[in-house]
C-alpha cells in the first residue's frame, strides 16, 4: 500500500509510524494540531489524532476531519475512562491510548483492515454513510469474511467474542461458533457460494473467549470485496433479549396469576396496564381499562368520589415527589355485596430518578378485616369475663361473644352441676331459645353434648350426618359446633346454612372456650374464698362469744374465790391453802391462754414494719423477768411486717415455752432465715421427743407440770392470721428450733 498515507497528529501517535510503515503505508507526523489540517487530501486513506493536541471539541475536530477525508477511517487516542458519544456521532473511533505502544502491531493491522474496507465501502453509493454506520456506529458486531477468514471486523465483535483484534486475526469464522452449530453454518455458506438457496437471517451460538455461549441472530450478504467472493456478516446478541422477554413472560404470568389486582399508571393517570383480577374486582374489561384515564374506575366502576379521591390524592403525593409509597384500605361496594380492598401504591423511577409512573397492588382483605374486628370483640369479651362475678353472668358473656365475635345467633351454654351429675342449661340466646324452645337438664350420658364434654374434644356436626344423639334433630339447624369448657360444660353455636363454621371461627371458638374455663375458674375460686370469708367471720363470732364467756363466767367466780382464800389465810395459813392459791394461780394461766388464743385466732389489718431485734427484746423482758439466769443471744436483725402486739406475743409463747423445758439457764437465739423471709427462735434446752412432736400446735397439749397446753397453739394461731408458715425442728445443739417463714401463702 505503498500508496497510502496515514497522518498521524500528535506525539503519542509517532509510536505507531514504525508498525504502519512495515506494512507498505506511508506515514506523516505532525504535532501542532489542527494549524496542519490544510495539508490533508483525498490520497490521505487513514487519521489517527491525540486528542490532548487540539482544542477544539471533539465533534469540531471529526467534521473538520471528515471534511478533507471524506469517509477514510478517523481514530482518536483518548484514556481509557474517557467517554466519547460526540466522537462517536461525529463519525471517529475512540482508541485507549496505551494501546498505541503496547499493541502497536495490532493497532496498525487494525488501521489496515478498516483503510480496506473503507475503499471497499467508497466504491458503492453513499460511501461515506455506509461506512460510519457498519463500522464506527454500529452497535452491532460486523465483519467481512473470505474463504472462511476473518477479512475485517469491527470493534463491536471484539466486545462480543472477548478476543483481542491480534487473536480474531488468527481464527476462522468457524472458530467463533459453537460447536453444534458449526455444520449448519459451514453448510449454508457452501450453499451461498454455490449460489443455491440459502437463508439470510438465521439464529447461530457463538462462543466467547470465556466459555460463554451467546445466541445471535446472523445476517449475510454475499459481496464483492476487493476482486473475490465475500460475505458482510452483521450479529446481534439476542441473549439479553431472550432473556428480557423469558423474564417479562414470567413476571407477566406471575402478576396474572396472583390472587392480587395489579395496576399501572403513568404521570398523566392514565392506565398502562392492568391484570385480570384488578379487571374482574372493577367488573371492567381489560379492553375498558387500558389507555383510560384512571377516572373510568369512577365514572363506569365501583369507586365512588371520596374513594377516588383518596387514591387521586396519594397519586399526586407519589408524583409530586413528596411520598415514596402509600398503604390504605376502602370499603368498596361491589355487586356481590361489600369488600374492604387494601392498596399498596410505590412509584414507578427511571435510571435518572424520575417518578414515571406508579404500580398498585390491591387485595381483598375482608376476611382479614372480619378477623381483627373479632378478636377485638374477643379480646372485649375477655373483659367481661374477668369480671364476671357468678357462673351465670359469665355464661352470658359467652352468649353475647358467639353473637359478636363468632357471628352466630344462636348460642348456648350448659355447665356440670356436681350435685345433679348433669349439664344445666345455664345461658341462651333469643334465637337458640326460638329455635330449641326449654331445654331440660341433661343426665349423664345425654346426647352429643355430654360426649364433648366428656371426651373434651370439638365437634362439628353437618346437615348430612345422621345422629340420633342430637337434642332436636327436627330443627331448622344444619350445622352446630360444640365446644368443651373444660371441667364446667360446653357451649354450642348453631347455623341455618352449611360451609359456616369450618372456618377461622372455630379457632376462636376454642380461644372463647379456654377464656371461659378461665373465668369459671375464677369465679369458683371467689365463690370458695367469700364462703371462707364467710366463715372466719362466724368463727370469730363463736371466738368473741368464747372470749365473753371465758372472762365473765369464769374470770369473775375465781376472783371471788382468790377473795375467800384470802380471807381464810388471815384467819388460818395451812399447805391446803398454798395448793387451794396454786390451783387458782394455774386456773387464771389457763384463762389467760384461752383469752389469747380466742384473740389471736382472728385476721389482723393494722401491720406495720417490725425491727425483729427491738420487738424481740421487749418480748424477753416480759416472758423472762423471772428467770434471771436465761440468756437471749439476737443474731442480726430484719424487718417483718406484723401487728406489733400479736407478734410480741408469739415471742413471749416460744421464749416462755423455751423457759419452761429448758430451765432457768437456757439460752434462746432469735435471728433472721438464711434462705428465705422470716425468723428462727431456738434454745440449748432438752428438745421434743419425737413421739410428742405431732401434738405440740394442739390446744391444751403439754409435757410439762406447770404448762396449760396453750402456748405453742396460741404461737401457731398468730402465724395463721398473717397468713405464714411455722415449722419445728432440732436446733444445732440439741435443743428446739422455731422457723417462721413470713411469706404470704396467697
């Protein structure tokens, strides 16, 4: 080609002088930029430009360019993150300036193919245009093949095959394709040789430098390239494409096979799309929707204008760019009856962030609705319930929940009565007793009701089951579901058409159960604990009575006989006597044992916090005084919430009791428990045999000579009162231990 020139402008391009010189060109270099453009003609075949050497822009610079040289091939060295679209438009080929001195080889062999085709292409009409469009515009891949050999190509094929242009330089056509194709191409290109019939356009795998296979649609021209046979070959990956339209069928399928409507709508409010089931819900056609304006679900649809402005209004908010997304429900009025619809509205962005459009998703969620709005009036129920104060009024409340929360009419409750071994009816709706009429008790073993009961298991019974268990079985009722109350009964709930309550309902129904056990249970307890109440209050009657009596009935005559006695000593001394006033003095002990005990047996309200070790020591004074040689040893102290008199007392009992078994010289320790609330009292004295220990809280029951047996029980009816536990056992040395725990039973 040793008529060809190639100019070269700019330092940077001087590398490639020497590779284009082997191959037959000839070279000019310049380095002032644009000041040399008048020196270019029509024998110039080829221009690589360094951008850095201009200032002119780079459209500026390609028409300048294209102006002198017409459709020859235009480089432009640029780095490797420069982007080049007005090169592109203007008609140039953007080329990574390190490749100028890595692949200068290459480069050069690349310039000569395109100055090839570029001659080629200038032969036929609009060269100019033929050329920039096949080879620097084109986004398609596109060479020229001879016998099989790669001719030309465009940078497009390189991108598509991964090969360099060194490497596309050393293959076959067939060295691209896969190998399962490369027989049906080999054979078409056969047939065009031949000038047979042979398709132009068909679909063929090419297989890039990593494996990957990429499916193509080919398309062939038989040409005339430089005096012999060739062929134009244009590729275009279809893969994305496939794979873009196999993904849009499938989310296409998956919208319209969602139980959800699906809507679109652009900036304008007009609906571009719309799925089946949204078309159904609006009772439009698909044909109806598409292309209006989304008014038409107002003006023709069910939407009324407060609905329709909702959803105009959270539109605008998407649009207006002030929300991105919104979530609501309407009540909507159907032809089959009312339906709550919940929307979910999110916008619709392009790739520089503008709101397009907006997609809708709608669904159904009556039952939803109904479901919340049950448990709410379960949860309503509960309430009640807990503050249901007889088994009655919470069979009531068992009624009106089937009514609001089960949404069935009629309703019963039938609960066990120990004393009849029978389930009582107990509670019914207007509609259950309008239907049933009286229900009489039912005896052990009576009809489907006594078998849930006793098997503690749900029954649903249909209209097609045949049971002559069943109460009525001549009534209008199709369906009834019996439910066990666990240890109380079983409440019943009836319909008058089939498919009713086998549904969410049920589960509630057992939910309503479990919190009507929980009420009874309740109510039981109270009813136990008033009749408790109730009797501790006739109890401490007797005990007052008792009181009265001990203190005037017997108090007064010992008093008159300790008068006489002294009398009789001034008079007369004897030992009869000292034993008439020891038998008095045990008479008045006793009295005073039982006044306690009548005294202390009842509750106590006035509690206070206690200092163990205060109330502790002034019980010693009292129990102690005439037993000087006694030892109280108080090992810490804590606080005990007690009535202050009543807990003295129990003191005085154990430290007496202590005194009394142990001698004049025991030892009593008093201190807080380890492991738990409350107090020890414990003494070095002899201990309780074990055969007395099962006896020593019982009233009256004593070891010793001098004691009235009273005691330990007035210690035990203290400990009763404040609702604590006392426990007996061996003390470390020997001797007894007293453990008062002071945490309330209840």
């Amino acid at each position: 080609m040793s008529d060809s020139r190639v100019f070269l402008v700019g330092e940077a391009t001087s590398a490639l002088a020497d590779s284009l010189e082997r191959r037959g060109f000839t070279v000019e270099v310049v380095t002032d930029g644009l000041s040399t453009f008048d020196a270019l003609d029509g024998e110039v075949t080829s221009v690589v430009v360094d951008a850095d050497t201009v200032t002119a822009t780079d459209s500026e610079l390609v028409s300048r360019l294209r102006d002198h040289v017409g459709p020859a091939p235009v480089y432009l060295l640029v780095d490797d993150d420069y982007t080049t679209p007005a090169v592109v438009d203007g008609g140039a080929i953007g080329i990574d300036r390190a490749s100028v001195t890595d692949e200068a080889d290459a480069l050069a062999a690349r310039i000569e193919r395109a100055i090839e085709f570029s001659q080629w292409a200038a032969s036929g009409r609009e060269s100019d245009s033929l050329y920039r469009t096949i080879v620097e515009q084109s986004h398609d891949a596109i060479f020229v093949a001879q016998d099989g050999d790669f001719q030309f190509w465009n940078h497009r094929l390189t991108e598509l095959t991964g090969c360099s242009d060194d490497e596309l330089a050393g293959k076959s056509v067939l060295d691209i394709i896969h190998p399962d194709d490369r027989a049906t191409v080999d054979e078409i290109s056969e047939s065009r040789r031949r000038g047979e019939d042979a398709p132009e356009s068909y679909d063929v795998r090419v297989v890039d430098a990593d494996g990957d296979t990429h499916v193509c649609s080919a398309n062939v021209q038989d040409i005339e390239y430089h005096g012999g046979y060739g062929v134009l070959v244009t590729m275009r990956d279809i893969t994305e494409q496939r794979t873009y339209e196999n993904h849009l069928q499938r989310y296409e399928t998956l919208v319209e096979s969602i139980q959800q409507g699906a809507h679109v709508v652009d900036d304008e409010f007009d609906i571009q799309y719309i799925n089946e089931v949204a078309a159904e819900r609006l009772s439009l056609s698909r044909d109806e929707l598409v292309g209006e304006h989304l008014s038409v679900t107002r003006d023709h649809g069910p939407l009324d204008d407060e609905q329709y402005a909702r959803i105009e209004s959270v539109l605008e908010g998407i649009f207006d760019g002030e929300t991105d997304g919104a979530r609501f429900e309407l009540t909507v009025s159907f032809p089959t009856g009312e339906q709550v619809i919940g929307f979910d509205v999110t916008p619709i962005v392009d790739d520089d962030g503008t709101v397009t459009g907006a997609v809708g998703l709608s669904s159904d969620v009556t039952e939803r609705k109904q479901y919340e709005e049950r448990l709410n009036a379960l949860h309503a129920s509960t309430r009640r319930l807990s503050a249901a104060t007889s088994e009655e009024a919470a069979a009531e409340v068992v009624c009106d929940a089937a009514v609001e929360v089960l949404d069935y009419d009629l309703c019963g409750v039938l609960l066990y009565d120990e004393t009849l071994d029978a389930l009582v009816p107990t509670a019914f709706t207007e509609q259950a007793e309008g239907v049933f009429g009286e229900i009489p008790t039912l005896p052990r073993g009576t009809g489907l009701s006594w078998e849930v009961f006793e098997s503690n298991r749900i029954r649903l019974y249909s209209g097609d089951e045949s049971d002559s268990r069943r109460y009525n079985p001549g009534t209008d009722i199709v369906e009834e579901l019996i439910v066990p109350i666990p240890d109380y009964g079983v409440f019943f709930v009836g319909a008058l058409s089939e498919g009713v309550l086998a549904d969410q309902r049920v589960a509630l129904a057992k939910v309503l159960a479990s919190n009507a056990r929980a009420a009874l249970e309740r109510v039981e307890r109270e009813q136990l604990l008033r009749q408790r109440e109730a009797e501790l209050a006739r109890q401490n009657e007797q005990l007052d009575s008792f009181a009265s009596a001990v203190s005037h009935d017997l108090q007064n005559p010992l008093n008159v006989a300790s008068g006489y006695l002294e009398l009789a000593r001034e008079n007369h001394d004897s030992d009869e006597l000292e034993r008439v006033a020891r038998a008095h003095d045990r008479m008045n002990a006793i009295i005073q044992d039982v006044l306690a005990l009548a005294r202390d047996g009842q509750t106590v309200d006035d509690v206070e916090q206690l200092s163990l070790e205060s109330v502790a020591t002034s019980a010693w004074k009292t129990a102690a005084a005439d037993a000087p040689g006694a030892t109280l040893e108080v090992d810490g102290d804590t606080r005990v919430v007690a009535h202050s008199g009543r807990l003295q007392q129990l003191l005085e009992n154990l430290v007496s009791n202590a005194i009394r078994h142990g001698g004049d010289d025991v030892t009593v320790r008093i201190g807080p428990l380890e492991d738990r609330d409350g107090f020890f009292v414990e003494d070095d004295g002899p201990g309780v045999s074990p055969d007395d220990r099962p006896r020593i809280f019982e009233a009256g029951y004593t070891t010793s000579e001098d004691g009235t047996g009273f005691g330990l029980s007035v210690v035990q009816s203290v400990v009763n009162a404040h609702g604590w536990s006392v426990w007996f056992s061996d003390a470390a040395g020997g001797g007894a231990r007293f453990e008062i725990t002071t945490q309330s039973d209840s």
